[in-house]
C-alpha cells in the first residue's frame, strides 16, 4: 500500500474508521528522513490493515495546529477517529509496530 498524503477534508475521513498512523514531518527536518523508511515499511507490512499517511507540517499548518503538533517528527495512531497515541521525535520501528499491534 502506498502512503497516502491526505489534505485536511481528505483527513478527516481517512480516520474515521480503522487503525491510521500519520507522520506529521517537513522536508527539512533530519529525523523526520530518519522515520521516512520505517513509515514506508509499516505501510507495506500492515497493508490492508492500516491506513498510512505523511503530513508535511509546512503544506498542511491548520491541520498540525489541530493536533497539537509542535515537535516533529509526531506521529500519532487513531482507532474510528480516535487518537490513541502520539510518539514524538525518531523512535525504533518495534514502538510503532507495538501500538499497532496492540490496536488491531
């Protein structure tokens, strides 16, 4: 499955229903191209099973601004629209594999 990259009416749909992980990251930002792989690599492993989505921060300010997201990369995992967790800053692929797992 690819990453989707969703505008803000896009968004709000794509995490209605299901599990969604979205990166909220900028081009600039050195952790964020750190993260890049892993996101790509949970979108294949759960794919069909898990809605993947970027947010770049810098494209789509309203809709960081909405979540609260001041430090990036964020990454935050919803169940039917619901924000279930949110890792901030470069973390190993198993943390979000672990919320992932946990939510299915």
């Amino acid at each position: 499955m690819a990453v989707l990259h969703p505008n803000q009416s896009e968004f709000n749909e794509m995490i209605k229903k299901g599990v969604t992980l979205v990166d909220f990251y900028a081009d600039w930002c050195g952790p964020c191209k750190m993260l890049a792989p892993f996101i790509e690599q949970i979108a294949n492993k759960y794919d069909g099973k898990v809605k993947v989505a970027k947010i770049n921060v810098d494209e789509q300010t309203a809709l960081a601004e909405s979540f609260g997201v001041a430090s990036i990369p964020t990454v935050i995992i919803f169940k039917d629209g619901v924000n279930k967790a949110v890792e901030i800053g470069f973390k190993p692929m198993d943390s979000y594999m672990g919320i992932l797992d946990s939510l299915l």
